[in-house]
C-alpha cells in the first residue's frame, strides 16, 4: 500500500508537471497565433507599415518556446555517467578562477580542504557542472554579497537520525557547499529537487539545476542533504561514493583497468 501510495504521489506530480509545461506551451503558441492573425488583417488592408511589431512579438514568443523545448530536451537527454577515481580536491581547485568570474566580487569564497580526502568515484564533468549549478544558486540567493565556503571530508555514514532519507551506509566523501544567502522556507526545501520548480523570475530560473545535480549523485551511487533556514542561509551536502569502497555501501563501482 505504501508503495502504491508513492507512485500514485509520483504520477501526481508528473501530472502537475506536465499540465504546467503545457500551460506555457499553450500561452506562447496563443501569442503566436495571435500576431499572426494581426499580421494578415493589416496586410489584406494594405497597412504593411504596420506589420513589424507583430512580427517582433510572434518571433518572441516562438524563441520562448524554443528555448523551454530545449530545456526539455536537455533534462531528457541526461547524460550517461562516466565514473572515474577523482581527486575532489583538485576538481575544486581547477574550478576557482570560474567560481571567482561567476560570482563576483561580492561574494567571497572559502575553501576549505581536507588533505586527507579519500578519492571518489564520480564523473567529473557531471560533478563540476553539479558545483556550478549550486553556486549559481548561492550567487542568486546573495544579491548583496556574503560567503560561500566550500568543504571537503571523508564520512562514514552511519545514517542515523538526521541523515537524509535515501542514505546507504558507508564511506563518501563529502563536498558541502554553504551560503549565507536567503535561504528556504520548508515548503520551498521540500520541492527543490523537483523538475521545474524554481521560485525566480521567469527567464531567470529553469527549475533544473538541483534535480539534475540530484539525479546525477543518485546515479552516481551517493546521496545529497540540503539544510537550509529562511533568513540563516543553505548548505548543500554532496555524499559521492569514495573509490574501491564495498559496492553496497556507495553504489555499483567498475574496478581500476590498469
Ligand atoms: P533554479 O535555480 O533554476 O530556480 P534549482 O533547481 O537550482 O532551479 O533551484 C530550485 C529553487 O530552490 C530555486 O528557485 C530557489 O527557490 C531554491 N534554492 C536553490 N538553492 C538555493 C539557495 N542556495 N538559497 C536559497 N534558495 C535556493
């Protein structure tokens, strides 16, 4: 029954998805329509000079169409993973001069690294998008500047109370990402991970950044905590598997071919 209950949750909100991508769809298609309609009334009464602006609005609406359909296509094309040992450390390091030119100089940025850290079992491209899409958030959630510290440990997860719900015990190392931003209130940080949701301006915010970087640690056989508090800021928890760890423990892993 519990199960049933899930996927009847999940279809739920696949519906809602849906429904609201072709409430958005329908909009731009209306305006589309629209102008086109304008156009060849002012054409059939011969006013032509009137005709650019509405040619100006159809075009508009088409390229938002184009680009919530490219979108689309990118969040179905997920990638394949391609899993490699990684040295988070210096995946961190090689992303500073980015990291510096995405945020600016308001935001200053702390790392804060441990020489120790046990190597991973990621894709690195995937990872460094997923470190992009988190800062960019933090950035977003900053208008007016603060910190983001960026952390690295080895954990053994022992997910106990508090870990999150989709924990598998075992070792990961850890990048946790904290911003001293707006933060969330509970019903936005219960939909963060959801396809399109996104709470910014249209134009600004796709909804996809946190569910790509979701379903690529799930993928990758780790799991993702956000802690976050309206007013006090958010830390983003990344638990990737570490390399030759149990495949139990952090998820199915190739062993080295060399
Ligand atoms: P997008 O950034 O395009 O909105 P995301 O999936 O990355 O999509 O984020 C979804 C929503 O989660 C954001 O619109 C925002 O409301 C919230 N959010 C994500 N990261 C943060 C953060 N660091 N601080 C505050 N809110 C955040």
């Amino acid at each position: 029954a519990q199960a049933q209950l899930r996927e009847a949750q999940k279809m739920e909100a696949i519906g809602q998805l849906t429904g609201g991508i072709a409430h958005d769809f329908n909009n731009m298609l209306t305006a589309m329509i629209g102008s086109l309609d304008l156009m060849r009334r002012k054409l059939e009464s011969g006013r032509v000079y009137e005709v650019g602006r509405y040619i100006t609005t159809a075009t508009a609406s088409a390229e938002r169409a184009a680009a919530l359909t490219q979108r689309l296509l990118a969040f179905s094309r997920r990638q394949a993973l391609n899993p490699r040992p990684l040295d988070v450390n210096e995946l961190v390091c090689s992303m500073s001069d980015l990291l510096e030119r995405t945020l600016g100089d308001a935001i200053q940025i702390r790392t804060v690294l441990d020489g120790q850290l046990w190597t991973a079992y990621t894709d690195s491209n995937q990872l460094e998008a997923a470190i992009l899409n988190i800062a960019l958030n933090a950035r977003d959630a900053m208008p007016a500047g603060g910190v983001l510290r960026i952390e690295t440990a080895n954990v053994e997860a022992t997910c106990g109370t508090g870990g999150s719900a989709d924990c598998a015990p075992g070792p990961y190392v850890l990048i946790a990402l904290s911003d001293t931003g707006t933060g969330m209130d509970a019903r936005v940080l219960n939909r963060v991970f959801e396809p399109f949701f996104t709470t910014k301006p249209v134009g600004q915010g796709t909804g996809l950044g946190l569910s790509m970087v979701y379903g690529f640690v799930k993928q990758s056989g780790g799991h993702v905590r956000i802690d976050s508090e309206g007013g006090s800021g958010t830390t983003v928890r990344l638990f990737l598997p570490r390399f030759g760890a149990d495949a139990g423990a952090g998820g199915a892993q190739a062993q080295p071919t060399s």
